[in-house]
C-alpha cells in the first residue's frame, strides 16, 4: 500500500497545496534573501502531507452543511502544512538538530538566528492566510492548538518521561492534537454535524497517538523502557481510530482515512519484525 493510491481522492487539491507552498516564499523583495536561500532549503525535501490530507479527507468525507470552495479548502490545507514546517524549524532549534528529512537543518546550514526568524515567518505566513475566507471558528483552533504545542514543548523541557500515561500526554500536546485539529478544521470546513466532527477529531488524535509511537520506537528517539509492548499499543491506538469514525458514510475519501491507519500499521509493524 502506497500513500499515492490512498491519496487519490485527494491528488488534485494535494498537488495544488504543493505548487501553492512553493509560491508562498517568492512573495515581495523584503523577504527574498530569506526565502531563496533560508526557507527554500527547508522546503527543498518535501514530507508525506499527512496535515493537509486529514484536513481534506476530512472536509469532503462527510455529507457538508456549509459549502466551501476547492480554493478554501486547498488554503485550509496549506495553513496547516505551513503551521507544522514552523514547529519542525523550531524543533529542530530546540533540539540542536543537525539534520531533517536526509538534509542539513536551517540552524545547521545557516544559524540558529535566521532559523527562529524563519518559523516565526512561516507561522505569520500561515495565519495571514486563515485570516481571509475561513470560518471564524478555524483559525481560533489552530491558534488554541499552537498554544498547545508550545505549552508541550516547555512542559517537556529537560524533564524525564517517568510513566507511559506522561509520555502519551506528551504526545497529545505536541503532535496528536495537531492532527486531530486538523480533521476538526477541515470538519468546521464543511459545517457538518456534531457527532461527525467529535468521530472525526476522535480519528485524528488516536491516528496522532499512533503514528508518533511508530516513530519514536523505529527512531529511537525517546527513552521506552516502558513495561509494555510499544507496537502494540500504538496498534492498538491505530484501532482506536478506525472504530471512530465507523458510524460514517462509506465514501472514498472515509476509505482514504482508513487506508492511513492500514499504511501506517503494515510498514511499521513490518519494520518492527524485520529488526527484531
């Protein structure tokens, strides 16, 4: 199973979001050494898009109450790839990162100045466009949920994860409630029901919980000397999301949801019996 298939519903608008991030650092001559040279670097290798795939799988999976158009839905889409790149440039500040995605880090490559004032630039570039065209409720979330994240980060810094239940707040705070915020934004999107956006945002964070324990396991990057099975917990959470959204409409783009979890679980899981 390949992401491209279980994206196809979505390619089109996917596409879009691709050339449209491109274009946003080409954007007046104050910005251009920044841009050619800082932020293109970054955005050099691209990642897998799973941000604004949530955000449009779910605004179209579900029957709509407030019509919206591929234009919103696609700068929907945009904002949220563009929020994450910002967290991973300061991330990788924090972290003293040298490398991201196979390449050098922007704090590596040029300084740890110009990388702060990149993300910095990169979130006023993302809330600059959901402040035009969007229901109001959209950009009151994903500013709640950056907030989040930073408490997370600072909550985090330089203490010891000592129990599981900490590290899947953890989790929540810094990654799990991103992705469920954006299969909410993209649910407010459409206006649909109550029911189906709680299911959706449901979907997200088990989705999130999931894919970072994948991650930190095959990584190594946090210390789970935990006295449990990692795989099979973040399984066990992938599970979590599949049964959230089971009382929606079988469409494509509901498919596509569940087709993430199946993508996430069979090369992961895969990965963990190759290096037992």
């Amino acid at each position: 199973m390949e992401l491209i298939h279980i994206f196809h519903p979505i390619s089109l608008e996917l596409s879009r979001v691709r050339e449209t991030l491109k274009l946003q650092f080409c954007l007046g001559d104050f910005v251009k050494h920044l841009s050619v040279d800082v932020v293109g670097h970054f955005f050099h290798a691209s990642g897998k898009q799973l941000r604004p795939a949530l955000v449009l799988l779910s605004a179209n999976g579900v029957p709509r109450k407030r019509e919206f158009t591929t234009e919103q839905s696609i700068e929907l889409a945009l904002a949220v790839e563009l929020i994450h790149s910002a967290s991973l440039i300061h991330d990788d500040v924090v972290d003293d990162a040298k490398v991201r995605r196979g390449r050098s880090t922007i704090n590596e490559v040029f300084n740890t100045k110009l990388a702060v004032l990149s993300g910095d630039y990169i979130f006023a570039r993302a809330f600059s466009i959901l402040s035009k065209d969007m229901p109001k409720n959209i950009p009151r979330m994903l500013s709640d949920c950056v907030e989040r994240m930073c408490c997370g980060e600072i909550n985090a810094y330089g203490k010891t994860v000592d129990s599981f239940s900490e590290y899947i707040q953890l989790i929540e705070d810094k990654t799990a409630g991103f992705m469920s915020a954006c299969c909410q934004c993209g649910a407010e999107l459409a206006g649909i029901d109550s029911g189906s956006f709680e299911a959706l945002g449901h979907f997200g964070l088990n989705f999130g919980i999931s894919y970072q324990l994948f991650d930190d396991y095959t990584d190594q990057d946090v210390d789970l000397s935990f006295d449990l099975d990692i795989v099979d917990k973040a399984v066990a959470y992938a599970e979590h999301a599949r049964e959230s959204i089971a009382s929606l409409k079988e469409t494509p783009y509901k498919r596509g949801l569940e087709g993430l979890l199946d993508y996430l679980i069979e090369k992961n899981v895969k990965a963990s019996i190759a290096n037992f």
